[in-house]
C-alpha cells in the first residue's frame, strides 16, 4: 500500500515536471509566432506605398 502511494507522488511529479516544461515551450512559442506576427505587419506596411503604386498602375 504504501509503495503504491510513492509511485504515486512520483508520477504526480513527473507529470507537474512535464506541465511546467510543456507551459514554458507554449510560452516560447508564443513569443516567436507573436515577433513573426509584428514582423510580417511591418512589412506589409512599409510596403504599402509600393502596393498602392502597383495597383494604381495596373488599373490605368
């Protein structure tokens, strides 16, 4: 009984190890796809001028 008790609390840590683990790697990407995100905004806005040329001209 009570070695079934302490594979127990051995899982139950192995498992809080792998959330904390788990909620770390989510946070990370999180931070990339939001930096990616940010990027490719301000990009299309710094392009924007460019775009609107381009589509001016075509209609002509």
């Amino acid at each position: 009984m009570e070695h079934n008790k302490m594979e127990r609390r051995e899982d139950n840590r192995r498992m809080a190890r792998y959330r904390d683990e788990s909620s770390a790697a989510a946070t990370a990407w999180k931070i990339v796809g939001g930096t990616v995100l940010a990027l490719a905004a301000v990009t299309v806005i710094a392009a924007l001028p460019d775009i609107k040329r381009y589509i001016k001209i075509s209609m002509m």
